[in-house]
C-alpha cells in the first residue's frame, strides 16, 4: 500500500470503491471519504475545514501511538500542574504510577508538570503515555516523556480527553484546578451514562486531609439529597488514602472481571475465572434491573467476538443489558469481583 504519493493515494480510493463491501473496514473508509466529499458538498466555512482536519488527524496519529499497546491495560493520571516537586502530593503520585507499573499497567498524564510529571516519574518513559495539549502557558512538555515517542501533542481539548478515556482501563484524580476537575466530572459523566465501560476511579487523598473528603459531601448533600444523582452512582469512585490502597483498588477491580462488549443485543461479561451456578443465582436475585429480559447465563465465546483472540478462552456472562443504570451495572461488576475472592478462599486487599 503506497500512500506516500498523490498516485497511490488515488490508487487506493480506486481500490476501496471497487467491487462489493466485504468487511467493516472497507464500508468505514468508504463511509470517511464520502464524509469528506459532503465537506465540499456543503459548501462550509474555512474554520469548519481547519477543525475537521486537524481532529480527524489527530485522532489518527494519536490511535497509531497507542494500537501497539492495546494489550495492557493503563491508568490516566489527572492533577494540578501546579503542584511542586516538594509536594507530598507529588511523591504520592511517584509512588502511585511506580506501584501501577509494578502490577503491569502503564500511565497516561497530561506530560506537563505537577502531577502529571509525577505519574511520568513513577512509571518512567517505557511504561508512560503523554497526552500534551497547546497552551499559551503551563503546557510543556515534561523532561521524562519529551523525546518519547508515546508523546502525543494535541491542538484540541476534546480530541485529548477523548484518548485519556479511550485507551484507559482506570483513572485516577490527584487534588487540582479547573482542568482536574474538568476530567473528572466528564469521566464520572461517561460512566454515569455507560458511553464509557465500568472502570474503577480513585480520588487520591492523603490521610488526614479532605480536598475530595469535602467534594464527595458537597455530592451527597446537594446532589444525591435532591435526587440528581442515585445511590448506585455513588460507587462509580472511591477515595483512597495512599499509594497502596489506590493500586489495590485498580488490581482487585479486574480481579475476576476482565471486560465487556455489545454484541447485538446482549451484553457479554468476561471473566478470569468461572463462577459457580450459586453465584449466578445470587446475580440474577440481585440484579435482576438490569435486564430487558430473561437472566444472566454461562457462555463461551460468541461468534462475533473472533476478532480478539486473546479474549476467546475467557468464560463469560451474557443477558440482555436494559441500557440503564449503569452506575448499577457498575456496583454489579464489583459483586462480580468480590465473589472471585470467596472462589480463591481469601479476602484479598482493596
């Protein structure tokens, strides 16, 4: 495929129109080129053009960086710029992506300084992603991940935050601005409203202070109180105390959960290990809301799910998700989780 020339450019256009679609990934890159042409079509303004070519050419070079590390699951690190490298703050967040790497994940931060040069410190460039963003100040990028080839620079916010939370198996906030704040409340967002999969969130406080303390009250007395948010979106985040406990947490979430997918209409749970038939009789009592119809059944593989193969010996749960609560669906993966434990006979640390 030659597609460094305007010739083999056309060559492959010629190539992607020619004959029947026979796979999803020829109708989307048809469905792209239409899509662009419709641009000219529709006669729209220059800055429409710039916005539309620079995302979709940062989406792509951005999905190029991350494609080879799909495999390992990774935490986004959110936190002040702000903060100085004295900060016990800081050397918490060392600690905390140093742990991460341990238990083979890898970190994703915004590359600049503060917190985010924390999580790049802790985990060290091999194992870090950097999602930077042009700004006018604050914004560069951090001596550890430079000259790394994991480092991303974005001209647009929502192309950034739409790979923080993409290409993340698990978040974590440190104490910050506007902008921490910002990425938290659009992950809470997303989970709330499962446009993202159940994931676990840590707020990441030391002993003895109550910068999310504080937050996590403000959210029971004005919006759960006046029924803004349920009880069940409670458990979409929990605040942590220490480098260990945070880790913890992220480890014992995929415990025995592993991930899940839309398949038409049902949802399919995989698993690291089988449940007993009681405990999906305990499921099925308990989460019953969930379902459009029917209950949660044992399953191998479905058909639709070759395209993973390191997923095809999972075992798995399937029913038919209602699209509700998924603040609901996500307390339920952590059911999942705890009975996991009683299958390894111990109490596990989270």
């Amino acid at each position: 495929m030659k597609l460094d020339t305007l010739e083999g450019m056309l060559h492959e256009v010629e190539l992607i129109f020619e004959g029947e679609v026979v796979d999803i990934n020829t109708r989307l890159f048809r469905e792209m080129i239409i899509d662009a042409l419709k641009f000219k079509r529709d006669d729209l303004d220059t800055l429409d053009l710039k916005i539309a070519n620079r995302s979709m050419a940062e989406f792509r070079y951005a999905a190029r960086v991350f494609k080879p590390y799909r495999g390992i699951r990774k935490v986004s690190i959110f936190g002040s710029a702000r903060t100085p490298e004295d900060d016990p703050y800081y050397a918490l967040a060392v600690d905390f992506a140093r742990q991460l790497v341990e238990e083979k994940f890898m970190v994703i931060t915004g590359a600049a300084s503060g917190i985010m040069k924390a999580g790049n410190v802790g985990a060290g460039a091999e194992h870090s992603f950097g999602a930077n963003i042009l700004l006018p100040f604050e914004q560069g990028a951090n001596d550890i991940i430079a000259d790394d080839p994991k480092l991303i620079t974005f001209r647009y916010f929502f192309t950034r935050k739409l790979f923080f939370l993409m290409e993340a198996q698990g978040v974590a906030l440190f104490p910050g601005g506007f902008g921490t704040h910002d990425e938290g409340m659009e992950t809470l967002t997303l989970l709330q409203t499962g446009k993202a999969p159940p994931m676990p969130l840590v707020l990441m406080e030391l002993a003895g202070e109550d910068y999310w303390e504080s937050w996590d009250q403000f959210v029971r007395k004005q919006l759960l109180r006046r029924a803004l948010v349920s009880e069940d979106d409670l458990c979409l985040y929990k605040i942590v105390h220490s480098a260990e406990e945070g880790v913890a947490w992220m480890k014992h979430y995929y415990s025995t959960y592993n991930s899940m997918r839309r398949v038409r209409d049902n949802l399919v749970i995989r698993l690291e290990k089988q449940l007993s038939d009681q405990h999906i009789e305990e499921l099925n009592d308990n989460f019953s809301g969930l379902f459009k119809h029917g209950k949660i059944k044992k399953s191998s593989a479905l058909s639709q799910e070759v395209d993973q193969p390191l997923l095809l010996d999972k075992p798995r749960l399937v029913f038919r998700y209602n699209d509700r609560n998924a603040g609901r669906l996500n307390l339920m993966v952590q059911t999942i989780n705890e009975m996991g434990l009683s299958i390894d006979g111990g109490s596990g640390s989270h």
